[in-house]
C-alpha cells in the first residue's frame, strides 16, 4: 500500500513537471564543433530523460553479463546444499528410526553435498554406530576434535565409546577435558560424578556438584541433597584420619540435609569429643525429630564425659519424648534405664511396644530387665523365644539387601539416595547368628545350645510359653527344663 501512494505520488510529480514545462515553451541551441542543434525546452527535456534510462539499462545489461558465472556458481551451491540438508533431514529420521541401510546412504549423500558441515560428521558417525563400525565412529569423532566448531561434539561421541567400550579411564579423560573446555556443559559434570561416585571420591564428587548448581545444571534442592550425601560420606570416611575436616563436613551436611543420620552422627561425636556438648545434643535433636537411629541415641547419652547412668538416663528421656511413639525412642529410653538400674521405667518405656510392635530388640531388652532385675531364667527365657520370631529389628538397607553401614549409593544397582534405615526385606534367618548369639549371652548357655533354642522357637522343637505376660508356676524350674530339653533333643534325636 505504501509503495502504491508513493508510485502515484512520483508520476504526478513527474505529470506536473512536464505540464509546468509545457506551459512556458522556449527554445534551446546547441553549438558544437560547426554542429548547431535547436530544439524546444519541452523535447530536450524527454530526450536527455530517454537517454539517462538508455544508459542504466546498458549498465545493468552488462553487469549482468559480468556477474553470470559467479551467480550462476552460487545458484549450483544452493542447489548442493540444499540437497546435503534433505539428506541430513533424511539421515537424522533414519537414525531416530533405526534404518540402517537409509541412514548410511543418506550419510553418503550428505558428505558430498556438503562435506565440512558439522552436522554431516555427526550423521556419518552416528550412521557408522547403527552400523557396528565402533572404529569408523571413533575416527570421526577424533577428527571432530581439531575443529574449534566440532570439538565438543567429538569429545562428547568420544566419551560415549569409551563408556559402550567399558574403558573407564579414557571415558574420565574425555570428560574432564570437555569440562575444561566449556563448564557450562552439563554431561561432563554429570559424567565426572557418576565416576567419582563409583571411585567412592566423595570430596571430589561434593565439588562437582556445587560446579554444576552453579551453572544451572542442577535445581538447588537436588544439588543441596546430593552435596549433602557427599559430605557426609566423605566425613564418615575421614572421621579418625581427619576430624577437623570430618567435622566441617559432617556440619555442612547436615545444614543441607537435617534428617542425614550419618552427618548429625559424626557431627555430634566430634562436637561432644571437643566439649561443646549443647551444639552436639541440638544437632543430634534435630537429626532425632526427623530419623530415630541408634547411633544418635548413643552418640546423645555419652555427648558429656563422666555422667553417671542416671544423668545419661535424663538426658536419653528428654531425646525420647521428641518423638515418643517411635520404637527407636522407646529402645534408647529403656536401655539407658537398664544401665541405671531404673527396671521400673524401662518397663514403661517398652510397654508400648510389646504387642503390635515387638521387635527381636525389644524383647531382648525385656529379657535383661528379667535377668537383671529379678533374676528369672524362665522368663527371660520366654522373651528370648518371643525375639526369635518377632519382627526384625530396622537395619541400613538398599534394594533389598542388608548393609552393615550407611552409604550414599547402593551397593548393588549404585542408584544414589536409596540407602534407609528400615525393616530388612529378607527372611527370619537375617538376623539369626546375632540373635543366638545374645541368646547364648543372656541365659549363659554354649552356642548351640542358644540355636537350639532359637529353633524351638521357631516351631522346630519344644514349645515355649508365648505370653510373657503369663507367669509360669515355677520360671527357674521350667528354664532348666528347657535347657535339659534341648540338649537331650540334640543328643539324642527322637527315632522317626
């Protein structure tokens, strides 16, 4: 529309013009070598307008002449490239669709349409890899590398054949170098951490994830909970060699992550070994509130050296009541009774526990409270039997297998995070030595005579009294005859 008003507007300038020269006619004589020209103002005016188009159309004539080889030159190279890009289109859908044979000529057809593209070096590599030509991919992306535009290129497809190849080493060289080359990559940094992790390099892996929140390449939450399992990883690990390094990074975890079991265990041993015993009872309630664990309650109950049972007892009750309905606060409570001799409050502190929620732990501490209180064989005896078939106490478990400590990742599938202290998945027998064990312990018997005694319990022998709560006539007499019992039945074994 705009070039429309301005085309009218220039032929009614132009009309205007001629009519204003039309309207005051005159003459013009031109004299040149003996020549005399004479002509009207009006005509001179056309024919000089004539002859000024003649000659732009002489010029553009024979600039076009002048440029045709090299138009005619760009025009084949637009066709070439855009016949190299279908090919890429091509190729790429092929590669996404797995189609061999359409990737590998869509390859070809690219390198000679448009040989020095990036893009054409990843196709040809990637085609090679469909193929099985691990050698041909790997000299592709090696040529990548002496290129500033496909460096990075070439070194990710080189990492990526030294991760299918199983060679570690060099995959950890590619990955540091394109680290070194652009940080604001993301795959070496999570490349770098997957190897640390696995090299148990946990100082190492803490850093690497603070480069990558730095960047961007992690949100806060997950960085903060990563950094967190490094640091407390590495602060468990260097807790005796390193403990002003243990303690800053046991500190630092568990700021990062409060319900870290591990981070607020170190924490508080090395805060309480230096005597700063307030900083190590708040840390270790805090961690508390969140995830119970045996290690706080103890590491909580000797935090102050030279306490007497009793103040340990104190201090155990007031870590209880922060979460006063979970069995691990119930077990730390009762424990530290038995130890000041307070059997009475034990008692209260398990009697939560002893139905629904028994555990081999529990009953076992109810044993003691027998032994030690009363002196009554018969019913630690019947709380020993109850622990070989309750529930099993929580241990530190990953993907179904028992661990005998904590460890940022699983041993078995190396998934990060998923190590928990809880029930173990596993059959009654996972806790049996340890249990025969405490057994043998607790009613002074040998070894086997205690397994003998666990698989009474069990339903494999004599049947013991299952109600604690049910007195026997006689405990002391009914705890020698069990004895007798199971010894005769391994002796002497019933005749089928």
């Amino acid at each position: 529309m705009v070039r429309l008003v301005l085309f009218l507007v220039a032929v009614l300038l132009v009309a205007s013009g001629l009519a204003w020269l039309a309207d005051r006619p005159g003459n013009l004589l031109l004299t040149w070598e003996g020549y005399e020209v004479e002509t009207s103002v009006f005509r001179a005016t056309v024919i000089l307008t004539l002859l000024i188009g003649a000659a732009i159309f002489l010029w553009s004539l024979l600039r076009q002449i002048w440029s045709s080889p090299a138009m005619i030159s760009r025009q084949l190279t637009r066709r070439r490239q855009q016949r190299g890009l279908d090919a890429l289109s091509s190729g790429m859908i092929a590669i996404g669709a797995g189609d061999r044979a359409s990737a590998t000529r869509a390859a070809i057809q690219a390198r000679r349409a448009i040989p020095n593209e990036p893009l054409t070096h990843l196709l040809r590599a990637q085609a090679a890899q469909l193929t099985g030509d691990r050698a041909t991919a790997r000299r592709i992306f090696e040529a990548m590398l002496a290129s500033p535009d496909t460096e990075q290129l070439g070194l990710r497809g080189l990492y990526l054949e030294a991760r299918r190849e199983n060679e570690p080493e060099a995959a950890q060289q590619f990955a540091d170098r394109a680290a070194r080359l652009n940080p604001r990559l993301g795959w070496p940094l999570e490349a770098q951490f997957e190897m640390q992790v696995k090299a148990g390099d946990w100082a190492a892996a803490a850093e690497t994830t603070a480069i990558a929140k730095r960047n961007g390449h992690l949100e806060r939450p997950v960085a903060d909970r990563r950094r967190a399992l490094m640091l407390a990883a590495h602060a468990q690990k260097i807790e005796e060699s390193e403990p002003e390094k243990a303690l800053a990074c046991a500190t630092e975890a568990h700021t990062l992550a409060p319900d870290l079991i591990t981070a607020a265990a170190v924490a508080g041993r090395l805060l309480a070994s230096r005597g700063q015993t307030a900083k190590a009872a708040k840390i270790i309630q805090r961690t508390w509130s969140k995830s119970p664990h045996p290690d706080l309650a103890a590491t909580y109950a000797y935090a102050r050296i030279g306490d007497s049972p009793n103040d340990r007892l104190d201090r155990i009750k007031q870590l209880a009541l922060l979460k006063p309905h979970d069995v691990e606060s119930g077990v730390a409570w009762a424990t530290a009774a038995i130890d000041a001799r307070e059997f009475g409050v034990a008692r209260h502190a398990l009697q939560p526990f002893l139905k629904d929620k028994l555990t081999r732990r529990v009953a076992r501490l109810m044993a003691r409270i027998e032994l030690a209180e009363k002196n009554d064989a018969g019913r630690a005896r019947e709380w020993v039997a109850r622990a070989a078939t309750a529930a099993h106490d929580p241990v530190w478990t990953a993907d179904g297998t028992t661990l005998d400590a904590w460890s940022p990742v699983s041993p078995v599938t190396g998934t990060l995070d998923t190590v928990e202290w809880r029930e173990p998945m596993r059959g009654p027998d996972t806790q049996s030595d340890t249990l025969a064990a405490e057994i043998a312990d607790l009613l002074a018997v040998d070894l086997d005579d205690a397994k003998l005694i666990e698989a009474t319990a069990n339903g494999a022998g004599p049947t013991l009294p299952s109600d604690p709560h049910i007195a026997p006539d006689d405990p002391g007499e009914e705890g020698e005859d069990l004895v007798k019992e199971v010894r005769t039945s391994r002796t002497n074994p019933p005749t089928p």
